[in-house]
C-alpha cells in the first residue's frame, strides 16, 4: 500500500475513525507531517484541528534515528536501547535536547500565534501523523495529551512499523493504522510524494480547518 500524499493518506485513514463523528472528538496532528493528514480527519469527523508539536531527538551522527523526543509542557521520552546501541553520552543527549527544546517553543509561538489551544479535558482525542518509524514522537504526544486530561487518546497513523504499532498499544488505548509492515524501511517510502511541508502551509491548514467544508465535502 502506498498513498499519493499526505492528504490522500488522510483520506484514507478517516473512514477508520468515523464512529467518532458527532462525539466531540479533537484531532490533533503532529508538526509538520502529520497536519495534512489531521486536516483531512478532522474535516471528515467535523471535529475541531489543533497542533501538538512534539520534536524527535536525533543521534548526532544519524539525525533520522531517534533515541528520543520531547514534547511541550516539559514531556521527554527515552529510547534506551537507540542509547545504548549507539553508545550516546549524557552531554551529547543534552545538546540535543536544548537545541530541540528551542526548536519546540520556535514552532509552538509561530502555529499558535494568537489562537488558544484546543481544550482537551475529558474529551476524546485523536493524534495524527503521518507515519510511525520508532514511535518515539508519537509516544510523547499521546503522553502530553493524557497530561492534558484527555479521557481518551487514539494514535492513528495511515502507516507503521509492525513492531511500533503494537508497541504504542501501551500508550494510547487506541491506536489505527491502515498499513503496519513488518519490513517497514522509512515513512517516506510508502508515499509517491513525501515533499517537506513548510511552517506557512501548517498555519494555512489551522485557518482554513476553522472555515466551514467547502459544499458537497463528504465525510
């Protein structure tokens, strides 16, 4: 299975999760590859789109292996055997972190700008990516959201490593994945195109999911 983009992929992915409509559900999607996919759920579902930036902490000589990710309101998740494996030292994860840090707070002001968080408090909530390699940004972003009082969390991702998929069991209490190979390679792999979204197209996602569906959108 592949997918045209990231809005075909959310397409996709949204009739998985249409016995959510009409619950008050918030679907929050992961800068920045996760928003489009989270803007075509959301328009689905007719449930409110928010943020929720968390940021992948990469090995310095490998950025795209995580031995972690950090998340807003101070959240940090650990892959120890990424650290072991690769032998990283304390100083080396802390660069990371304070340079990750000011990249998280960097995003945070410019998608929020003036806008108020969606409130999260015992509704149901829907994080978005686009993919699931190590799982180690996902994790952290279903741990912010039960911190922010969540009632529930549901993962849901069109695309995922077996191995993570299960494993992210433990963190959401729902997680839906069109796709879960077991010889996964790269998230890009499975789209025919995978360009780089830009912080301008994140804003303009969050304005336009704001604005009534076009007429005849169908759910």
């Amino acid at each position: 299975m592949r997918f045209e983009n990231r809005s075909d992929a959310g397409r996709r992915l949204a009739p998985l999760l249409a016995d959510l409509r009409g619950h008050h559900a918030v679907v929050l999607g992961l800068p920045r590859g996760g928003v489009p996919v989270a803007f075509e759920v959301a328009r689905a579902l007719d449930a409110p789109l928010d943020i929720l930036v968390v940021r992948k902490l990469g090995v310095p000589w490998q950025p795209e292996l995580a031995f972690g990710a950090i998340g807003e309101h101070g959240v940090l998740v650990l892959n120890d055997d990424v650290i072991e494996q690769t032998r990283l030292g304390p100083a080396e994860r802390r660069t990371v972190e304070q340079a990750q840090r000011a990249e998280l707070r960097r995003r945070s002001d410019l998608y929020r700008r003036d806008r108020a968080p969606v409130p999260l408090t015992g509704r149901t909530v829907v994080v978005v990516d686009d993919g699931l390699a190590t799982g180690a940004t996902a994790e952290a972003a279903c741990r912010v959201v039960r911190g922010l009082g969540a009632a529930r969390v549901l993962l849901a991702v069109p695309v995922g490593a077996e191995g993570t998929v299960v494993r992210l069991r433990g963190a959401a209490d729902q997680v839906v994945c069109l796709h879960s190979p077991r010889f996964f390679g790269s998230v890009g792999a499975w789209y025919r195109d995978f360009t780089q979204v830009t912080d301008a197209e994140v804003t303009d996602l969050l304005h336009r999911a704001t604005r009534p569906a076009p007429s005849g959108h169908s759910a």
